[in-house]
C-alpha cells in the first residue's frame, strides 16, 4: 500500500488488557461496525484506559444474547423465556434494570432503508414452514441461534433467482435433510403468501422498536463511558440512507478541572503578560519619535 507507518497485530479484544497494552495515551480507537457483544468488549477496554474512542455499533442482537430454551404460561399464553437478555454495562443501566432480551435487540437489526421485495419475504416464511414441518428448530433455541430464523447462510443469489425449489434445495442439504416433495413445497409456499400479509403489517412496527433498542443501548454505552470519567457525545455519523447503523459513540478523557487558585493566578499572569507587551511597545514608540 506504499505505507511505512502502518503495521498490523491481531488482537482478542474480548480481554481488556490485551487491547489497552497496545494503546497509548493519544490514541483515538476506531470501531466501525463492531458486531454485537464486541462492541461491549471494546467499551469496556476503553473505559479503564487513556485513549479516546469514535464507535459505530452494529448488529447489537449478536452473541452471547440469545433467547432461551422453553415457555413459561402467561394467561393463556405461552411466551418465550428469556434467560440470557443483554445485561447493561453502565451502574445507571443496572439501577434502572435495562435488560433488552435479543427478540428486542434484532428489530433493529431487521430495519433498514428501502422496501424489501415481497417475493424474498414470502421465501423466507415458506422455508420457515418447511424447516418447522421437518422438526428443524435449532437457529430458534439458544446456543445455537447465529442469525435471522431460519437462517439464510450458504444460500447464494443464484439459488435466489432460480425460485424457491432451489432455496429450499439448498438449506435442507445445509442441514442434513432430505430433499423437499412438490407437495411440501406448494403447501410451504401458500403458507409463505397468505402469512406475508400479515407479516407486513407487523413489519410496520419494526423501526419503531428497533430505533428504541439501538438508542437504548447505544445510550447504556456511553452512559459507562461518562461513569469513567470520559466526555462522550452520541449522534448520527451519517445518512440512514448509507445505512442504518449510523449512531456514532465518541468519547475522550475530560481535561483536569483547574481550581478557583489555579485559574485566578493565570490570570494574573495573563494580565501582567499584557502589561508587559504594551509597556514594551509603548516604550518602542518613544525611542522612535526620539530619533
């Protein structure tokens, strides 16, 4: 790259210190899009040290959160428990028990700008059917959830535009399964449409609830950086329309507050300082009236 005072190391920023012995007092650390529980990581390592940071989260639904095995009743409900929900790193957050489970969190992981073709939704939710039709519920329970149910990892563009036989093709040969009937994938495929619409209903609420989300965290975040005594704004980097990951941390250490004693005695100076200088010009001006 033509560069001589670049280097690279490899670094775990899951352990603090490993991260802080590589930094130096004015250093500004910058973490563009750390994918979930690393952005903890590294709001943790920079709260303890010197350097400053400048953060933009992203896919804050990602590990260690992940929704938990079992129901428990609610009326007549059975609702999801929730065992591992996001815990919040500032003391303010604890008080105030700020504890987002991931079905919260990955709303605003699900948002971003632009309307999503009806076609790859009604994909989605048929090859949902057809997984939950063969058992296969394993990417919904915690630890095994990595991404969006079902996941789509391992299908590719071209299985997309060859229809949704080849979709499901390949994720059923991605989990070990056998090939899908023309009578699974008709009946998979008239649950994906009739459900669609009522997903999109749903779907009007969803940056809505992730917008909250993703401030609510970004917030908890750089409310344990003020409790380190760091000055930390928050604020959008850029456009949604680049992308929807746009709230930016930035934090520095605070200058040391100068006393009442400090502060009066370089004014002092200041003001002799200025004496000084118009003294010294003064008597400039006169020695050249003289010649």
């Amino acid at each position: 790259m033509g560069l001589q005072q670049v280097s690279f190391a490899v670094c775990d920023i899951q352990s603090a210190q490993a991260l802080q012995q590589r930094l130096r007092a004015k250093d500004l650390v910058v973490g563009l899009h750390p994918c979930g529980s690393l952005g903890e990581d590294l709001i943790t390592a920079i709260a303890d040290s010197d350097p400053a940071l400048l953060m933009v989260s992203c896919c804050i639904m990602g590990r260690p959160w992940a929704p938990a095995t079992g129901t428990k009743k609610i009326g007549h409900w059975n609702v999801p428990r929730v065992q591992f929900p996001r815990q919040p790193l500032s003391q303010l957050g604890q008080d105030l028990e700020i504890c987002l489970p991931r079905s919260a969190l990955k709303m605003a992981n699900l948002w971003a700008p632009g309307a999503v073709p009806e076609e790859k939704i009604v994909t989605r939710l048929a090859l949902r059917w057809l997984l939950a039709a063969r058992g296969w519920h394993n990417e919904s329970q915690a630890p095994d959830c990595t991404s969006l149910t079902p996941s789509m990892r391992g299908v590719t563009r071209s299985h997309l535009k060859a229809g949704f036989a080849s979709v499901a093709r390949r994720a059923l040969e991605l989990r070990s399964l056998t090939d899908a009937s023309p009578e699974e994938l008709g009946q998979a495929l008239r649950w994906g449409q009739e459900v669609s619409v009522l997903y999109r209903r749903l779907e009007l609420l969803t940056p809505l609830i992730g917008e909250v989300a993703e401030v609510a965290v970004n917030l908890d975040r750089a409310r344990r950086l003020e409790e380190a005594d760091r000055l930390t704004l928050l604020g959008r980097m850029f456009p949604k329309a680049s992308s929807p990951r746009n709230l930016a941390i930035y934090a520095q250490p605070r200058l040391p507050r100068r006393s009442k004693k400090v502060q009066h005695q370089q004014r002092e100076m200041q003001y002799l300082q200025n004496l000084r200088h118009a003294h010294g010009g003064e008597a400039q001006a006169a020695k050249a009236g003289e010649r």
